[in-house]
C-alpha cells in the first residue's frame, strides 16, 4: 500500500469519527495537517533506513569485486605454476562470487528505484502539506475577521447599549435642568456694579471703532 493510500485511510478514518462527534471543522483539518506531517517524518525515516540498506550492500559488493579479482588472480597463478586443479577451484569461487554479485546487483535496483518513489512521495507530500497549511492560515484569518465582525454586530444590537445610552440622555438632560436653574437665578437681577462698569467700557470700543470707521468711509470718498 503506498503512502498516500494508507495515508486517505488513516485521515478518513479519523474525520469520519471526529463527524460522529459534531467537531469543528477547524479542529479537523488540524488533525489532516498533523497526520500529514507525521507520514512524512514516517517516509522521511523510511528512506533513511533505505539508503542505509544501500550503503551497506554497495559496501559488499565492492568487497566481492575486489575477492572476485583476487581469485582471478590466484587461478592465473595456478595455471603459470602448472596447478590446473588449483586453477579450476580459483575460477568455482571466482563464478561463485560473481553470481552473489548479479543478485546483489537487481536488490540494488530495487532500492534505488525504493529510493525514486520515496523521493517522489516526499516532494508530492511536502507540497500537499504546505498547501494545506496556506489554506488552513487563509481559513484561520478569515474565521477571526468574520468572528470580530459578529462581535461587533453582536454588541450593537445588545440591549444593554440602548439602555446604557438611555441613561446618558437622561444625564444630559438633568445637566440642562440644572444649567436652566442657574440662568433663572439671574433673570430680573440688578447688574452688579462690575458689569455695570463692564458695559460702560465695551460701549466706549464701540464708539471708538464707529468714528475710525466713519472717517476711513469719509477719507474713500473724498
């Protein structure tokens, strides 16, 4: 089963149980974007563990190629020395070698064409995951935004705003009773002596601006 395929069960097993439940849908595509990233450091540990494998039967088979030499060199010198017997037992072990060597040779294939896919599925899941990770920080922003929104409209439409500023219109009005009480308190007294004198001298400004003007208009015509 490739990866993808175990990783649609897992994700749609858990989303059909976290429907049962009623959950958010927030809630869900975190969990799609956690078992996402799990697989991947699940993959990511698999080709680890596969270029390992490798390494190691590289590893072997260049040790096999360098006895494969030897006993080629040994059934050469057997034959210099006369030793055909010898000979022939150098090339058994040489043939031998060689065959482990061409089995060694399609497992390596197989993990490097392990190693092709893995990399394949890596790149296809890193993709997929930070897509999803871009769409769920859209979703996220847009659930804030239209969440402040229904605050806002929310708060409007209380009740508790119109009573609040019922209350400040019935202080505002008080305010305005007692500044009328005041103003009564003045109507049909006698100026004091203060503004009495305080008259006096804004009418002698008055009289002093009316000449200055009268004497540029006469000056104009002239």
């Amino acid at each position: 089963m490739g990866i993808f395929s175990r990783l649609h069960d897992i994700i749609n097993s858990n989303i059909t149980a976290m429907l049962d439940k009623a959950e958010n849908p927030e809630k869900i595509i975190r969990l799609v974007i956690q078992e996402m990233e799990d697989t991947l450091v699940e993959v990511r540990s698999d080709a680890a563990r596969t270029i390992a494998e490798k390494k190691k039967l590289q590893r072997r088979m260049d040790q096999m190629q360098h006895e494969i030499r030897e006993w080629q060199r040994k059934a050469e010198l057997a034959l210099s020395k006369e030793r055909e017997d010898l000979a022939r037992a150098a090339l058994k072990e040489k043939h031998s070698l060689e065959n482990a060597v061409a089995s060694m040779d399609k497992e390596l294939e197989i993990l490097e064409s392990q190693l092709l896919q893995l990399n394949q599925d890596t790149g296809k899941l890193q993709k997929k995951l930070d897509d999803a990770k871009a769409r769920h920080k859209t979703m996220m922003m847009k659930h804030n935004t239209v969440s402040g929104r229904l605050r806002t409209r929310e708060k409007l439409h209380d009740s508790r705003i119109d009573d609040a500023l019922s209350r400040f219109e019935t202080v505002e009005q008080k305010m305005e009773h007692m500044e009328g009480k005041v103003e009564a308190y003045d109507i049909g007294r006698d100026p004091s002596l203060h503004d009495q004198f305080a008259e006096l001298e804004a009418e002698d400004i008055i009289e002093d601006e009316l000449s200055k003007l009268k004497s540029r208009l006469s000056e104009d015509k002239q």
